[in-house]
C-alpha cells in the first residue's frame, strides 16, 4: 500500500473530503444540506476513492445511490433521515441504539444502559486538543469523544500534516483512525448492522469503517 506521505494531490483531496462529509453527516440531517443528498452529490469524494479503498460492503455506494432515488422531494428526504437519526443515536423509547460518543463504548458497555459521558476516551480527546493547541467552541454542547469531533480531529492530523509536510502528524492520523476510532466505530457498525427501516445510517456507517481501516493500514 502507498504511503500515506506520497499518495497523490488528488486522492489527498479525496480522503480529507470524505473525512469532512462524514463529520456533517454525524452531526445530523440539516435541511440546507439535504439536496445534496438527494441528488448524491456528496459521494463524489467516495466515488474518486473507490479504486483505492476496499468498501465493504462492495456495493454500498450503489445502495447509497438507491436510497436517494427513492426521493423526489428535499423534505422527503430529510425527514426520512431525521427520525432514523433521532431513534438510532439520540433518543427512543426501547433505548439508543448506538450513542455517538466513544465513551458509551468503554470496556464493551452496553451503550443503551447507562451509557457514561465524558469517560476516558472523553478526557483523552481533551488531552490531545490541548496538545495540539485546539479548543472546542464554547457553543458546542457535544463530548469530545463525538464521532463527528474526532472526524474533525482526524481531518486537521490530515490536513496539517500534508500541508507541513510533518510526518508526525501524519503518524498520529494513522493511530488515531486505526487505534482509538476504528475499535468503538466498529462497534457501533455493529449496533445498527440490522436496521431496516433506514438502511442509510448502517450504510454510511460501513463506508466510514472502511476508510478508517484503510488509514489505520496506511504507512505514513
């Protein structure tokens, strides 16, 4: 495999491109940003790294594809992913299917019962913003062990990294995808694996791991 220093502008574009769409994604339907996925423009990036990345399953861009096809309407679309997205990660009365926060994962939790905020992989996420100079905007009520945080921290060890040529950052990106995200993101892929009425989230959620998977077998 290439690494991760010497893949090309294009393919550099491509990953830090799906990084961000994912984080959005996580963060929740947002109705401004639902065109974009009725018309599937945001899997462009994915589309560009299919020839280097491993989906699995193979055809979920495909299925992605398919799901969006089934709406004529922006409205449709969003509200369609807004309730799977409450039910699945925020509240439903049978239990949060699968917290977004990497601490309700700690030690093989069951993340529908008592699920702790601000565990571990919570204080450690502090200690590498602190590390690296960042701050979380006072507005943010989220723990910064948020899937779509530590999307962004994964973004910037990128991006910097790249950008500074600084192989250190670039080490760092390859641990954290592989070390710290990839085991309790995969966990959560678990979780919803066997979602039906909304195949999306399960769906975006694979296409996340196999781009995790393949940073965290990257060299640097």
């Amino acid at each position: 495999m290439k690494p991760l220093f010497t893949i090309d502008e294009q393919q550099r574009a491509g990953l830090l491109a799906a990084i961000e769409i994912l984080s959005r994604i996580f963060w929740g339907p947002d109705s401004e940003n639902s065109p974009e996925i009725l018309q599937g423009y945001y899997l462009k990036s994915f589309e560009l790294l299919e020839r280097h990345i491993d989906y699995q399953p193979p055809t979920i861009l495909a299925e992605l594809k398919a799901i969006s096809a089934r709406f004529s309407d922006k409205n449709a679309i969003y509200q369609y992913l807004e309730q799977a997205y409450v039910r699945l990660f925020i509240n439903s009365r049978e239990g949060i299917a699968a917290p977004l926060y990497a601490s309700a994962y700690a030690d093989g939790r069951d993340s529908s019962k008592n699920a702790p905020l601000m565990g571990p992989p919570a204080v450690m996420m502090n200690k590498l913003f602190e590390s690296k100079g960042l701050t979380l905007a006072g507005t943010m009520h989220e723990p910064p062990d948020h899937l779509s945080i530590e999307l962004e921290y994964l973004y910037f060890l990128l991006e910097r990294g790249w950008s500074a040529a600084d192989r250190s950052l670039l080490a760092e990106a390859v641990s954290f995808a592989g070390e710290i995200m990839l085991p309790w993101v995969t966990l959560l892929q678990d979780r919803i694996a066997n979602e039906k009425e909304c195949r999306f989230y399960p769906l975006i959620t694979s296409l996340l791991v196999s781009i995790l998977c393949y940073l965290a077998q990257t060299e640097h």
